[in-house]
C-alpha cells in the first residue's frame, strides 16, 4: 500500500470514541442511564471518583451538549443531570460496549486466563 | 434514593469504555480494522499520533489482548499487527461509535449547530 493509498480515521469516529471515553466519562454517562439524576448519586455510583473530577466531568458533558443541569424548584432547590437527545443516543454504544466487557473482561477477583 | 439503594456502575464496563477509549486507542483499533496492519500504516492513518504514543499503545493493546504482533519472514522481516478475536469482537462498539459520530459530531469547519 502506497502512502497516497492511506485510509486515514474518521476524525468524527475519534473525536467521539475519545469524548465517550475520556477517563470516568463513560461511568457518568452510564450512571445516568439508571436514572441516578443528582450529584451525590453519580458519585456514590462511581467508587473512586472525587469531587472536582465528578465536577469537571459534569462540566465538560454539558458544553459537549451530552448532559443537561436542571435546577429543581423544590425547597431546598435541587440539581439534576440528565441526558439530553445527544446524550440518550449514545445507548447503543454503551450497550454494546456493556455486551462486549461481559464477554472478555474478567469479574474483579477472577483470573484473567483460566488456563493458568 | 438511600445510599443502600445506589446502583454502581458495572466494574467491567468501566474498565472496557476507558481501555477502548484511551486517547490514540480507539483510532487504532479503527486503522486495524481496515485492512492497515504495518506499523508505518497505522502511523500515516492517524494523524498527529507520534512514534512514542503509536508503540506504546500497541504495547498495551497486546498486553491487554486486543492485538496481536506478527513477525512476517520475508526479506526484509516485516511486523504486522492483527486483532485478536477478543479485538475482532470490539466490531459492534466500533460501528456504534461510528454511527453515533456521523449523526451527532459535525464535520472539520462545520459550525456545531446550523441554527446559529
């Protein structure tokens, strides 16, 4: 193959597949998918994450037009993060990405490899 | 919600979108699955992706199980890298993610939003 025969990446598919995959994204997004709405929720869902990456991420989902805050007018006022249609269309990839984990990726504790 | 009531997210799915979604990772799986298998392919495929991060990554995608090494012996010996069947099954998540960029992530110089 000649290099005027390169067929290069789709900037769109790897501009997306490193948004959804940005370290602790794809949780977020996830989590929100359970209808796990509020801020303490995500977090609990997610063992490890902080606080200011919790916030950042949040942050970066809403300018990425994935995740939409919504202030609750209850008394005290609550927030929400919820998917918006951008965020919601990414189901089929999460699904998928859930199938393929549960095929090749052990449970924690498991050997990687029965055979050893 | 109580906290007992916390649906966590799935540890293997988390583990797989941040494996598949490593910055430079996706894009390369992409490459191998057109057909690209030289190392000097991969690297002309994905632009802006150096020497340092290209062989690292393959490194780790082999020590994860997604790609295999193969040492053609011809004169001179090539090196070509392949997908393993676990890599091979990632086709779903790939084509998803794909899809999912061609409706939602706009083209190089397209405005974000039409509306504007």
């Amino acid at each position: 193959m000649s290099p005027s025969e390169v067929h290069r990446v789709c900037t769109r598919f790897h501009a997306a597949i490193e948004l959804i995959g940005a370290r602790w994204t794809g949780a977020i997004l996830r989590v929100l998918f359970t209808d796990q709405h509020r801020y303490a929720q995500i977090k609990a869902a997610v063992p490890g994450l902080s606080d200011t990456m919790l916030a950042e991420r949040l942050r970066t989902l809403e300018a990425d037009g994935l995740v939409e805050r919504r202030v609750i007018p209850s008394s005290p006022v609550q927030v929400e993060y919820h998917l918006t249609d951008k965020g919601l269309d990414l189901e089929p990839v999460l699904e998928a990405v859930m199938s393929w984990s549960h095929r090749w990726i052990p449970l924690p504790g498991e050997s990687v490899s029965a055979r050893d």
